[in-house]
C-alpha cells in the first residue's frame, strides 16, 4: 500500500499541491494544480483540499503505477484519462 503526503503550497487560483508517493524504497513527487471551483465540486462535505487531494492518488493508484503519474499536472486533466474520474471521486 502507497504512502501518500499532500500539502497546500498556495491557496489561490488555481490551488497548488505538492505530493510525495512512497511505495517501499521508493518514492515520487508530484507538483499538481486544481480550480478552487473543481475542488468544491469534487470534494465531499467537510473534506480539507488534501484530504481531496490524497483520494485523488488514490484514485490514480488504483489505475496506474506512481511511475506514471505525471509529475506535474492539473486535476482537470484526469479525466480525459479516465473519464470515470469526476462521478468516483466525487462520491
């Protein structure tokens, strides 16, 4: 099971996290942006933006390894990838 840190590195327009992924020995870093507007849509009630975040990861996880998960990206990209993205994660 992964290890998954997110922190708020800015809280503007749009959001920027930094995000480390550690399997093992090994580990990834990710510099990943969202729209405060997809954040509060995405999100469930009362959840912080790292916890949203962190279910994000997850997410990808469960798809893909932490290897190809680009290293820097943006929330609204996801589901061009996986288009079953927005109706999991926001439930």
């Amino acid at each position: 099971m992964a290890d998954i840190t997110v922190s708020l590195v800015s809280d503007g327009d749009p959001m920027r996290f930094s995000a480390a992924v550690r399997e093992g020995d090994s580990r990834s870093e990710h510099d990943v942006t969202a729209a405060k507007a997809d954040v509060e849509r995405l999100s469930r009630a009362g959840e912080k933006p790292e916890e949203f975040l962190e279910r994000v990861f997850e997410f990808l996880l469960a798809r893909e390894p932490k290897e190809s998960i680009l290293s820097s990206f943006d929330v609204s990209v996801i589901s061009r990838y996986f288009p079953e993205f927005e109706s999991e994660i926001s439930q």
